[in-house]
C-alpha cells in the first residue's frame, strides 16, 4: 500500500499533542504500570519481547568476560571505551580505530555530539516524522528546529534543498534505515545527495543508524559513513537491537578529529563507559555469537512484520503504509476524520497500546500513528489489531456524520 497522504508525504496535519495528566499517553503509562503481566498487547515501546532476548548467549558471553577480561571489564575505562570492542567495530565498518567511541547507549552519546556542535539558536533539519527523544533533546539545546518531511525513500531532497534556501543550517539528523518511526530506507541516491549537501553548505549529517543490521529482505545501501566524501558525517549505532536494550552500549563513528574531541567530552562528562558491559558485548562480537543472534532476530521481526501487513489489509483496509524492510517499526495513517490521540484513548479500553502521530512531528501526525511490531509475538498480533480495529470503529460510531 502507499505510505502517503494527500500531500504526498508520510504524515498528515492537526495540532500538536501536549501531554498531560489526562492524557492518553499518561494513561498508557498508568495500564502499562498495572497490567503489563495481564492481558494489554503494546505495540508502543520499541524494545523486543523477552523471548527473543539472548540470555543464554548473554549469561555465557558474561562468564567469559569475568574469566578473561575481568581486570579491565571491573575498572575504569577511557573515553574511548573498551578498545577491543573499539577495534571490532572498526573493523567492522572498514575504519581506523581512532574513529570511533563506544558509549552508554547511542541516545547518550548523540547528546554528546549536539551539545560540541551545537549553540542556541542554531538550525538543524529534522525528518518529519523522527525519533521523539532526538526532537526532545535538540528543543531542550536551543536548536531551531526545521522540518523536511519524509518521502517512500527518505527524506525528501528537494524539500530539504529548500529549507538550506532559507538559512545557515548547522546538522542534518538522519535515520537512514528503517527509520523510527516511519519504516522507510534512505535510497542510495539521496544518500549521495545529501553527502554533497552538506560539503556544499558546510553541515554535519549525523547519521542515526541502530537499525542497519536487521534487514528482513535486501541490504540497505551502504552507509554514509562508508562514501569517500563522508568527511562532514558522524555515524552512531547501537547493540540494544542487536543484543539487547539492557546492554546500553551504543558507539560513534567518523573524523578522527571530531571523534577525539568527543571521546574527551565523554571523560569529562562520565569519565568511564559501563565497562562490564562493553566486555560483554565485546565477547558476543567477537565469538560470533552476535552475528548469530542477528540472524535470530531478524527472522522473529520478520515473521513479526508479516503478521502485522497482514492483519492490517484485513481488519483496516483503509489504512495506508509503507510496509517496512527491515528495523522494528511501522507508521500508519488513518485519514482525515480520524484523530489518533482520541484513538489512543479507546484502544487502552480495548487492552491495546501504540504511540500516537503528534509524538514524532513538530505539527500535526493526529491521523498517523506508530506500530512496534517487536514487543508482540506473531501469534498475538493478529488479536492487537483486532483490538485497534474495534478501538477504531467506536471511535467512528461516536463521531459526528
């Protein structure tokens, strides 16, 4: 099905949502609290359900941690981070180790490059839709934010052409792959694009990328990081959808330069990265065990994703989306008459959650809404939408004709 409203984009308008103590989201929070071991089917939090975590693969990479690198996994690091893991994912990206950091999660360490880069003030062009802490964090900063919405294949370039029409901008937040929360992928071309962009205008891309490594049919296209004119790219990525959330073990990549200033940044700011579990997570990597819980994991997403477009093209036909390719999330638009929030509301009655459009916009986003097919076993998912559906008919039965 197509991803896109009247406008061609992949969100509609309507007022921003603010929470508050009434409000659907809060009231989420409230039946997470209570009911979370009973019988509410969340398609809301973008973290695995526990049975595809790998414990066993875990508890054993942790033992041998404790066994041959205990000295350094229980001591003070650096700013660099675990310098095996260092090197792994140096290796792993085809770069010098001196180009990348390992961090306490990469949501933590792209604070750390918005607060070098970035004064009040500056402006700093945002997907729309985009990842609600990312658009948190950059508020909170001071930055001017300007929105550029999303097409089928990413951003839309000629849109953001236009928004470097209108002012100095200092940094590019990108999602590239299966993007949270709209599912899409950055084409290769608009990759490039983007690349001279910003040696044209001067801007760091930050290329927000914890979704690489679970592709469900074809290889995205190669990062930016990867082009021979990515010298204005900081890369970041995560091993919470790898391993697990618990790890929070998240690195940077790019300039050597830059990269040095931030690892000095992070040893001021925290003085050491959670060692223990960069050694855990260095031992996962580096006896394979990683790549053999990627390719578990993306086949239960994959089989997650399939449940999900198929329940959908069967209890809301109407509804338009972009089927994902890979990555944890999907974004669903409704139409005009139907206002998501409110919808939020009745699908908590009906024991099913999701997170609503205005979330993840600036503007508008009421007749959008996010679906994380990760938390939820295939086998329940076809009842979550049979739930949203019965959600969304008393939705419309209680809306004036």
């Amino acid at each position: 099905m197509r991803g896109r409203n009247d406008s061609g984009r992949l969100y509609a308008g309507g007022a921003r949502f603010v929470t508050s103590p009434c409000s659907p989201i809060t009231r989420f929070a409230r039946w997470y609290a209570r009911d979370v071991a009973a019988d509410l089917i969340s398609f809301a939090r973008g973290a695995p359900s526990s049975d595809i975590l790998p414990v066993e693969a875990v508890r054993e990479a942790a033992a041998r941690a404790l066994e041959e690198d205990w000295e350094r996994a229980l001591s003070y690091g650096t700013g660099e981070g675990h310098p095996g893991l260092v090197e792994w994912i140096a290796e792993r990206h085809s770069i010098a180790p001196q180009q990348v950091m390992v961090a306490n999660g990469s949501l933590e360490a792209g604070a750390m490059v918005f607060e070098r880069l970035l004064s009040r003030g500056d402006r700093v062009i945002v997907e729309q839709p985009s990842y609600d802490r990312t658009l948190l964090l950059l508020q909170r900063l001071g930055a001017e934010l300007v929105p550029v919405p999303l097409e089928e294949d990413g951003i839309d370039v000629e849109a953001l052409e236009s928004a470097l029409a209108g002012g100095p901008v200092k940094l590019a937040h990108i999602i590239p792959n299966f993007h949270n929360p709209a599912g899409c992928t950055l084409s290769a071309s608009k990759r490039e694009r983007i690349l001279e962009l910003a040696s044209e205008h001067g801007f760091w891309v930050f290329e927000d990328d914890p979704y690489r490594e679970l592709p469900f049919e074809q290889q995205p296209p190669q990062t930016m990081l990867a082009n021979c004119a990515a010298e204005r790219v900081i890369h970041a990525s995560s091993f919470s959808k790898t391993v697990s959330p618990g790890v929070r073990v998240g690195y940077l990549a790019g300039p050597q330069e830059e990269i040095a200033k931030l690892r000095e940044r992070a040893n001021e700011t925290y003085i050491s990265p959670n060692m223990l579990a960069e050694s855990v997570v260095w031992e996962l990597c580096r006896s394979g065990a990683l790549d053999r819980n990627i390719e578990f994991v993306r086949g239960a997403l994959r089989e997650r994703r399939d449940a999900l477009v198929e329940a959908l093209h069967e209890q809301i036909p109407e509804a338009t989306f972009v089927p994902p390719g890979g990555g944890y999330f999907l974004w669903l638009s409704l139409g005009s008459g139907v206002d998501t929030v409110e919808l939020l509301s009745a699908a908590l009655d009906e024991r099913v959650a999701f997170v609503a459009g205005p979330d993840f916009v600036l503007q508008g986003g009421r007749n959008s809404l996010r679906l994380s097919f990760a938390p939820v076993p295939a086998e329940r998912i076809g009842e979550g939408v049979e739930r949203l559906a019965r959600a969304l008919e008393r939705v419309r039965a209680a809306s004036p004709a």
